[in-house]
C-alpha cells in the first residue's frame, strides 16, 4: 500500500460507499421509507468518495469536492458517506499539507454542518446532538492528523539525517583514501627518486672509471646492486600493505633513530656525497611517525643535494632532539637554486618534504644560502603527554 497510495485509498472509498449502499437498500426494503432514486443515490455517492482517491495527489482540490457534494448527500439523508469522507479529507489535510488550509476546511465544515443540521432537525436537542457528534468527529480528525503528520516528519528528519551521515562517511572515507594515496605516494616518491639518484650517479661514475679504475667501477656497480636491492624490498613493503592486510603478515621495520639516520648518511657518503652527521638529543625512543618523517626528509634533502649539487658538494645533517620538538638542518654548499630544483624535479621533493612536517604540526622553510649551497630547515613538535 506505501508503494502505490492510490490502491489503498480506492479500497477506502468503496468501503464508505459500501455503507452507504447497504443503507440505500435497507431504506428501499422499508416500506415506511421513501429514498431518491437509485440514479441519484449512485450519483451523488460517487461523487462524495471518488475524490478520496485521490486525496493525497490532490489534498486541497480533493477535499473542498467532497464538502460541496457532502450538502447535496446530507440533505438528501443518503447515509454516512459525506461525514466519513469530510473528516477523512481533514485528516489528510492536517496530515500532509498544514494547519492553516486544514483549519480553513474545518471552520467551512462546521459552518455548514450548523446550518443543515439545524434546517433539518425538528428539536433543538437533536440539533444538539447533532452537531455536538459532527465537531468531536472534526476534533477527533484533526487529532489523528496531527499525530501522523508528526510522525511522518519525525521519520522524514530520520532519512534526511541518515542521508547527512551516509554522505558524510562517504566524504570521510574519500579524505582517507586520498590521504594514504598520498602517503604511499610520499613513500614511492621517497624510495624511488633515492635510489635512482644513487644508481644514476654511480653508473656515470662506473663508465668514466671502468678502463682507467675497474676497482672503482667494480665498487660502484656493487653499490648499484645493494641500492637497487634496497629499493626493491622497499617497494615490495609498499605493494605487499597495498594488496593485503591480514594481522599475520610480515612487515619490514619501518626507518628511524640513530641507527638508520647512520646508514642514511654512509650510503650517501659511498656514492660521493660527504656527510657529516650530527646528532643532538635521543631521537631513538620517538614517536614511529616522527621518527619516519625525519629519515624521509633527511632522505629527500641528501637526495637534492646528490643531484643537484654538483661535484665537490659537502653537505651536513644535524638533528636536534628538546623537550617539545625535534629540529632539522640539513645544509650543502653546492651550486643549486630554487630554479634547478624546481625545474628538473617538479618540485615534488619540496612539496613532499613540507607535508611531512605539517602532518605533525610542524614546519619546513628550504632555499638557497646566503654563503652559497642549499639549506633546508624543519621542525616537528612532539606531543606532550
């Protein structure tokens, strides 16, 4: 019946047009009765319960046809048909367009009811009576509507909520993979563009050095196959949390603290790149997070330097542990510019390095020197138990 009102509301008005039917053949089987024709009696009865069929389509229009066709009915005394059909019009009316076209209907109904019920009475006390049943019938209506049409907003507010948090999960749950489509992004970025700076600096240095210094080129080719190796099992890490996450599966340590800020540096010294590392402060017992974000900036800058930088570059790295914050310097003294960086790389590395720093509420500032070289600067708070 929700799905199609119409079939509902066609049962009801052959069920008001039943009663008065059966009252039609009861006065026609009375011989102290005389009713109107058979003709007329079907005419107006239809004409009082048709609209109800179309009373939630059309609720004004329906409702005012079956109060003006209601006189001719009560008049004539054809039965129940014209009250039944004029409360279950306010009720709709109340129910699903509103208190003031209801209300309109209501005093035009009683108005009426007044008038006729008084033409027709013969005593004062069943004019009395008469009216009394036809307002509490209208008061009673008007009660039935107003708690269906309470109830139906109240259900209408729940969909539009479920509706609000639906979308709102959808939204969330779009941030969230956005967000780790860019964190794996960060991480490919950070894997790949190190170990093909590596690989692409000791290649070059292995072709200038293979007739003159096999020892050299035989040294480099090694370092290309460790890095390479390096960052194989780095993306395999990658795709392995991409394809699977079941609570059993082997992952690979994560980078952080002394010791792999330490390997960090004597790679990058391997393939020509002298660093001095200087570290100030535990950074060992920090956050995973932080711990992670440091080595990748640390990664990244070295990364710059290497390409960038040209030969002869120095460069150095401190790491500064306080009680609330763990500052970075990571400083050349190369040829770079933000023009180099910027047009060769996309500045990705930039851009990858800076939201590192802000995941965590910190901070990273990056340009040229003033003596010359390239420095970057960053600084991430540690949260405060």
């Amino acid at each position: 019946m929700k799905a199609h009102p119409m079939v509902g509301d066609s049962l009801l008005a052959g069920a008001v047009a039943l009663f008065d039917v059966l009252i039609f053949v009861a006065r026609v089987a009375s011989p102290a009765d005389e009713p109107p024709p058979w003709y007329v009696n079907v005419l107006i009865v239809v004409g009082v319960v048709v609209p109800l069929v179309f009373r939630r389509k059309y609720p004004i229009p329906a409702a005012w046809v079956v109060l003006v066709v209601g006189i001719p009915h009560s008049a004539l005394q054809l039965g129940v048909a014209a009250l039944s059909a004029t409360c279950i019009a306010l009720y709709t009316l109340v129910a699903y367009v509103g208190r003031r076209p209801a209300l309109l209907y209501a005093v035009a109904n009683v108005v009426i009811s007044v008038v006729q019920l008084g033409i027709q009475s013969n005593t004062t006390g069943t004019w009395l009576v008469s009216t009394t049943v036809s307002i509490l019938s209208i008061a009673l209506c008007w009660t039935l509507g107003e708690f269906a049409g309470a109830r139906r907003a109240y259900h209408a507010e729940v969909e539009q909520r479920l509706a609000l948090l639906e979308v709102e999960r959808d939204h969330q749950a779009q941030m969230a993979v956005a967000a780790e489509r860019a964190r794996i992004a960060r991480e490919l970025h950070d894997v790949v563009a190190h170990a093909v700076s590596v690989i692409v600096v000791q290649a070059d240095g292995a072709a200038y050095a293979i007739h003159s210094q096999p020892e050299l080129a035989e040294r480099a080719v090694k370092t290309i196959s460790a890095t390479g190796r390096e960052a194989l099992t780095e993306l395999r890490r990658l795709l392995g949390v991409l394809r699977s996450e079941e609570a059993g599966e082997e992952r690979t340590p994560q980078p952080a603290g002394t010791q792999s800020l330490s390997e960090l540096a004597e790679r990058v010294r391997a393939v020509g790149l002298p660093v001095r590392l200087e570290i100030v402060g535990d950074v060992d017992d920090l956050p995973a997070g932080v711990g992670l974000g440091i080595y990748r900036i640390v990664q990244e800058a070295l990364t710059n330097s290497l390409k960038h930088a040209g030969p002869g570059t120095k460069a150095v790295v401190r790491v500064e542990r306080t009680n609330d914050e763990v500052r970075l310097n990571i400083a050349d003294d190369g040829r770079q510019s933000v023009g180099t960086l910027v047009g060769v790389s996309g500045g990705n590395g930039l851009i990858g390095m800076r939201e590192r720093a802000l995941v965590f509420g910190g901070s990273l500032d990056a340009g040229p020197r003033p003596g010359g070289g390239w420095l970057v600067h960053a600084r991430l708070p540690l949260a405060v138990d």
